[in-house]
C-alpha cells in the first residue's frame, strides 16, 4: 500500500462509497496514538487518529487538578524510540507535573508533525465490522462515516471518568470539579468552604493544595489508601547524566524488568530476616520516595499475606507518627487490603495536611454520606455546608473507555456484550470475533502495573509488526482464535490467583463500578515475561490467530502459555543455572545434588511436634523415620508416608516441607519412613520395607499418639508408587486396614511409551531419561511387569481403599497416573482424581516454591 493524498482536513480523497477510507483508524491521540500514528506513517499507511479533547497527550490533557503528576521518575517515563529525542529532552523534577509532560506531549507532536493526521474535538461513537467488506465501519460524534481496514483502541486505561453514587448529586448549588475533568483555566478555591470525596491517586495529590487555598476543607473517606512520600525535587544533574550515557542498555533492562523500570530483584522472603534488619529495609526504601521501593523490597510481600503485613504495619507506623490526632491516624490507615493491592500513591505532604486546623476528616465507615443537598453534604450524623465539591472518585478503568464506544464485531456481537461477565482478550491486544481491531495496553496486559510508556511502546511495535506481516504474506485480516483466547485469560487469572491482588476491592478488579464483573484486568505476570509471550506468539507463525487474504488462510491455533506462571517462572531459573542431568551423575554424587538442593528450599509451616525415631525394615535392619504431629489435641488418624526419589533418592526427610503441610492440613499424624534404596538394595526392597513400615505403624499407632483403626497410606512419585503397592498387599494379607491412599503424581506402570513421556520428556524436571535412570537402577527389565512394581499390572484392584489420585499436566507419568486413577475406579474404588492443569511432577510437595498448586483440594487422603 501507498500512501494517498491526503485532503485539507487530512483525510484520505477518493473513498469508493462516499466515506473517508483509511487503512487505520486510531482512536485516542495520548501517548500511544502519537507513537502509532508516527510508526504507522513510516509503513506509508493512510491514518487517521480521532481525539476527544482539543490537544494531545490523553490523560495528561485532561487530568489538570491540583497536585496530577507521574509516580513513574520522569527519566523512566518517556519515549525510547528515538535516541535524539530522549537526549534532547530535559525533565526539571524527579516526578514530572501534569503541565509538564503535556508540554513534552505537545513537543512531541511538533517535532514529528503528527497533528495534520489527528482530528481534535471528535470521538468515534461507532465502529461495525464489514465481514463482506473485510473493513470497518465507522461513526464519530460530528456525524462523519468512514472506513477502515484495521481499527485500535488507543484510549487509555484512565480516561472514563467515574462519578460516585449519591442521591442528589445534580442537586447541589455550587460548583462541583471532578479531578478527570478539571477546567483547563484553572479553579481558585480560595476562602471557600471545600468538600473532597474520594482519597485514591487524585484526592491524595489533590488534597493537600486545595487545603493551602481553601478556609475550610472538609475530606470524606470511605477506604484509606497506603501512599509514601515522594522526595520529589530537582533531579539530580549526575543521575541523569549517567543514564543518558547507557540509555540503551538502561532501556533494555527496563523492557525485560517485571514492571518497565530498571530495579534490583530481591532475593529473600520478608519472613527470613530479623525484625530489625527488616524494619531497617523498609525505612531506607520509604525514604527513597518511589513506589516500587517498598514493593520490591523482598521476594513476597505480593504473595505472602504475612509477609505483607510486616510492610503494612511499618507503614501504619509511619501514619501514626505523622498524624498528631490518634483517632485521625488510625482512620488513615488501610486495614481492608494488603499493601499494595489497591494502587498505592506517591504524595507530597498528604498525611501532614490532617494536622492543619483547616482540616478535617470525616470517616464514611461509620458516618456514611445520605445524599447531597442545595447546599452541602449530609452524612447519617451531621449536615455540611460548602462552596464547592470536588469528585475524586476515580475511573472505570481499563474497559471504560472501549465499551463505551459501540463497537460490533462479526455477526453485530457487542463488544459490551462479549465483556458482560469479564474482559477476554488474547494478549490484551486481540479479540476474538473482533477481525482486525486492536487495543493498546487493554486488559489482559501489564498496562497500568507497569511504566505505561514502556508497555505502550510494547504494543505499538506489536501491532505494526503485525500489520508489516500481514501484508508481507498476503493476508488482509487477522482474528484470534477461541482456544488462544481463552488460554490467554486462563494464563492472566491464574498469575492474579498467585497473589494478594483479589482479595482487594480495588479498580484493579473492577469493585468500584456497581455493576461491573469482579475480575482481575491488567496482567501480573511482569512486563519482561509478557513480552516474551508476544514475541513467542509471533515466532511461532502468529500462534492463536487466524489469518485471511489473497493468499488464502491460515490458522495457527495453540496456546502461547500452558505453564502455571511460578513453575514457569522456576523452569526459567533452573534452566539458567546450567545445573547438571541428574542422570549424568553417579548415584552417590545424584544423592549429593538432591539433598544439597533441598537444603536450599523454604522450610515447611510449624507442626504441633517432630520426632525421629527407628523402626525395623522387612530384613531387621532399622528404617530412619521422621514423626509429625498436628497442634491440635489427639488423637489423631495416622498417615504413613513414603518419600519420592526413584527408589534411588532420598530419605526419610527428603519431603520434610510436604509431610509438615500434610499434618497440617490433614489435622494428621504423619510418619514418613525410608526403604532401603536401589541400586544398593534392588527390587522387592523398597516394597519390602513399605509394607513392614505399615505393619509397624499400625501396631504402635497408640504409642505414636494416633487412632489404632484410622490408618491412611500417602506418597509421592515412587513414594506413591509404594503407597499404591502396600495398599493391594495389606488387602491380599487381610491387614493392616487401611483406611484411604493418597497418591501424588505416582509412578504406576513401567510402561515408557505413553504419550506423556513424549510430551514431557524434556523440560519439566523430571525427564523421561531420569525415569529410566530410576527403573535401571531400581529392577530388571523381567520384572517390570510384576504389579509390586507396576500397580496398575494387578488383576484385581477391586477392594482397596478409597484413593486420592494427583497427577500433573507436564508430568512423564502424567497417562499412567490417568489411567490408574480410571483402573481403580473401573473396579469399584471411591476415587478423587486430580489432574493439575499447568503443573509439573514436582508441583504438588514444593511447599512455598509452588504457590499455584495451594487451591489443589484435598491436602489429605479421604476418610
């Protein structure tokens, strides 16, 4: 394609149906429309970008209230693209202001001459997708139609405006200001009597100016925000200097970084370091005036409910000791989310404004606002007269704007519609029924938990890599598919579900529009690893999409994440530590490596008590076991548990962290006992001693502090190939009872040749070459098929205990725990299987490594 002539107006001459014809039409002229049009240009496509407001810059044109400045340094927000550019540009404070960076916008669109492509003063109200036409179809607010082959969003996630709730609201007589939609000439609230509603990002800058002008301010709080000081200041001539100097190696450690700007990765848990220590982190980060400082300070203060207390009380701490009114402080200070959940802000002087005797905080949890009236506000317990309200209450974000407009994809679905219960997207940037229309930064994307410039360059380079493609190999139109789509929501969900972010009621999840479906909206799974999905997906020949044109089409359907995001994340780290095949190693040296790696792994939760003891294995010699008993008051059923390893590995100890989770939360006795190991001790030892540890233990269950006749049997991987055994045996020997089994991704058959030692024979940790390293080690080839050693060989599996059955998507011995779980159940067994969608063999016993595979119910054998 070339470019046309363009008319006076800018738009394109010459439209077939008395339309304007592009090939892109762009809606929103902030950051990401400015950087689109300027790409877009450079593949000599036709554009036309429309723009509600009269200017460019999007949420920097219209948040004007007091205060409105970036809680991103200014150094890191702004433009890469053009190394002239960001050498040339000098930003006067650490955290830039509102009229400062529309200035750098407004230079922006100078220097690249994008305003003769922008239409001002006109919103697109309309978009429907032409399936014969293969084009959209659109309406803007000046009544003009027009059309185009490709269609984006760029409207910003913080541009739809959202007022509160309150009955009355249009009744008042004097001047309301909503922070959205300040008066771009500015509003002198001198003298006046003032109401603030709302306390997030806007009423928490806004406040402590309108206080300096206002007689009276007057602050209604519904739910505290944390925020910390912002040091904010002039920036620092050799800080600048010195980034400028590497900017391309500081901005590519910005594209891979977890949230768009550069910072150092922390390496312990807040729970592993003295208070002290911890304390002394937190003050040093608190006085650095940034939002990630606090943030990032440890491995899991996003994911650890306890470890987020310990930053959250130290920033209760801090309120407490700026805020001289006790009962004001304590109103200040979040108690209904973690730290973190909701949008924490960067203030200047925000807690010291509730010292002034000008100002006041009224507590909406205990006097909640009844309506507005003519002249001020009335609460359940008092009446306020004011001069003017401002309306701090926010956005709908990051879907406001989209559905806002009417948007119609194939066969006239509604966007709106599609979304009713929940966005769904494929990389945030795509959706399905949707052909040929993008949304930059939408929900599903790092968008608003990250640097925004950076996630926007991101996409605007996506999107004009794909168009680039379509057109180089002869397609027209390109619409994910289904399946990808709902990968992508999956793999977005399941990152949220690892951490604190839903227990919060925040806009993050939608909770502040009535009505709105309570979802988690950006991605958490960090800015680095979510472009390396989309540039995977583009790798891989546009994995998730269909694509059509002249030259025909094609659908590359598959999903670009299957993992869990920690065992993804795990994977990764493994993979980059070069550590050796364990099947490399000779077998006293595989034992070195396994146990000093498991020495390095977190410790399991406090148990009511451990013990370690003997008992006798089936040739005499004393087993090494390790006791577990619950806090809670006995007696307790017994669980006797077998340790993973191939028959080869391990101990007694060796899933210590697991066998003090499984007391817990089975309320159990555990005893996990060792067997003899191969290759020292081949088959039948380790089935050998497993029986005679469950002999045992079921003989001295009363001396153990457990019920004689509540017995369970739990293992994992060989373990749970043991477990399995012992089961069949004790009812062949008509004892010991045992009541219920629990088996964690178990080996149940020696059959290598399913398709799951295929799929996963590589990659996942345990290999298909490490299971034969096992079997060689463990037992002859001849005696594979004996069900001692291949449970799921038996004839009869009928009259065993109830079973528990976990198997792993990215397991080798994924099909024949399947099949096992479908054996037991074939011959009458009550069975619980659980395939663990995402999950690698080692998922289920890494006690706080793993924390996506916690919600796998039950923790504990049935019974």
């Amino acid at each position: 394609m070339t470019e046309r002539e363009h008319g006076d107006d800018g738009s394109a001459a010459g439209g077939q149906t008395g339309e304007d014809t592009f090939d892109v039409v762009v809606v929103g002229a902030g950051f990401a429309g400015m950087y689109l049009l300027h790409r877009l240009r450079g593949q000599g496509l036709r554009v036309r970008v429309f723009e509600t407001g009269s200017g460019v810059g999007g949420t920097w044109y219209w948040n004007r209230y007091p205060g409105a400045r970036c809680d991103v340094r200014s150094i890191d927000y702004s433009y890469s693209w053009d190394p002239q550019l960001e050498q040339e540009w000098e930003w006067s404070e650490k955290f830039a202001t509102q009229p400062e960076i529309l200035r750098y916008a407004n230079h922006v669109a100078d220097r690249y001459d994008l305003r003769r492509d922008i239409t001002f003063d006109t919103r697109v109200t309309a978009a429907n997708w032409d399936e014969q036409a293969t084009c959209w179809r659109l309406r803007t607010s000046t009544g003009a139609s027009l059309s185009a082959t490709y269609y984006v969003m760029a409207s910003g996630c913080l541009s739809s405006s959202k007022h509160p709730e309150i009955d009355g609201i249009d009744r008042f007589a004097g001047a309301t200001y909503h922070t959205g939609h300040w008066p771009h000439e500015g509003v002198d609230l001198s003298g006046l009597r003032v109401a603030v509603i709302g306390t997030g990002s806007s009423g928490i800058q806004s406040i402590p100016l309108i206080a300096s002008q206002a007689a009276q301010l007057t602050v209604f709080q519904r739910t505290p925000n944390f925020s910390l000081p912002a040091r904010n200041g002039v920036i620092d001539p050799a800080t600048v200097a010195e980034i400028k100097a590497r900017y391309p190696e500081y901005r590519a450690e910005a594209r891979l970084s977890s949230g768009g700007s550069p910072r150092p990765v922390p390496t312990q848990s807040a729970l592993d370091v003295a208070d002290e220590e911890r304390t002394e982190r937190y003050r040093t980060a608190w006085e650095a005036g940034e939002l990630g400082s606090i943030l990032t300070a440890y491995t899991d203060l996003m994911t650890s409910r306890e470890a987020n207390d310990t930053a959250a009380d130290f920033i209760r701490d801090q309120i407490r000791s700026i805020v001289r009114d006790p009962e004001v402080a304590e109103a200040l200070c979040p108690d209904d989310h973690p730290f973190g959940t909701k949008r924490p802000c960067l203030d200047t002087g925000y807690y010291e404004t509730y010292n002034r005797p000008n100002v006041r905080l009224v507590n909406l949890r205990k006097t909640p606002i009844v309506r507005i009236t003519e002249t001020g506000i009335d609460t359940t317990d008092e009446s306020f007269a004011f001069d003017a309200i401002v309306f701090a209450t926010g956005f709908d974000a990051m879907t406001g704007a989209i559905v806002n407009v009417d948007i119609r994809g194939r066969d006239g679905l509604q966007l709106k519609d599609k979304w009713a219960d929940g966005p769904r997207t494929y990389l945030g940037l795509t959706v399905q029924g949707f052909p040929n229309f993008f949304a930059i930064t939408g929900p599903g994307s790092p968008s608003v938990l990250s640097n925004m410039v950076v996630s926007i360059e991101q996409h605007v380079e996506w999107i004009t890599r794909c168009l680039s493609d379509l057109r180089r190999d002869g397609f027209e139109r390109i619409e994910p598919t289904a399946t990808a789509e709902d990968g992508w929501v999956q793999h977005v969900n399941d990152c949220a579900d690892i951490t604190l972010f839903p227990r919060a009621n925040s806009w993050y999840m939608g909770a502040n529009v009535p009505g709105k479906p309570r979802v988690f909206l950006p991605y958490i799974g960090g800015v680095g690893e979510y472009r390396a999905a989309c540039d995977e997906v583009i790798e891989r020949g546009y994995l998730g999409f269909e694509r059509r044109g002249p030259a025909g089409a094609q659908t590359n359907d598959g999903l670009v994440r299957r993992l869990q995001p920690d065992v993804k994340m795990m994977l990764d780290m493994m993979a980059s530590m070069d550590l050796p095949a364990i099947e490399s190693l000779p077998v006293a040296d595989a034992r070195a490596f396994v146990e000093q790696s498991g020495a390095q792994s977190p410790p399991g939760p406090e148990v009511g008590e451990v013990a370690d003891g003997t008992l006798p294995g089936a040739d005499g010699s004393p087993l090494d076991y390790r006791l577990y008993r619950p806090p809670t008051a006995g007696p307790h059923p017994l669980v006797v548990y077998y340790h993973g390893g191939g028959w080869v590995l391990g101990s007694a100890t060796s899933d210590d962290a697991y066998c003090r989770d499984l007391c817990l939360q089975s309320d159990a006795v555990v005893l996990s006992v060792d067997y003899r190991h191969a290759p020292e001790a081949r088959f039948p030892a380790a089935v050998d001693d497993a029986f005679a540890a469950l002999v045992w233990a079921a003989g001295h269950a009363s001396e153990l502090g457990a019920i004689p006749d509540r017995l369970a049997v739990a293992g994992w991987s060989a373990g749970g190939n043991l477990a399995a055994v012992v089961s069949r045996l004790a009812r062949d020997a008509g004892g010991p009872a045992v009541a219920a089994q629990l088996l964690i991704t178990p080996v149940t058959d020696s059959d290598l040749t399913r398709p799951s030692y295929r799929e996963n024979a590589e990659g996942f940790f345990l290999t298909a070459p490490l299971m034969h390293w096992f079997w060689d080690h463990y037992v002859d080839e001849a005696d594979r098929t004996d069900p001692r050693v291949s449970p799921l060989r038996a004839e009869d599996l009928s009259g065993l205990p109830p079973a528990v059955v976990v198997t792993a998507q990215f397991d080798p011995l994924r099909d024949e725990g399947d099949a096992y779980a479908a054996a037991l159940e074939a011959a009458g067994v009550a069975v619980r299987h659980l395939p663990c969608r995402g999950q690698i063999h080692t998922s289920i016993t890494a006690v706080n490594v793993m924390l996506s595979s916690v919600p796998i119910e039950p923790r504990s054998p049935p019974g």
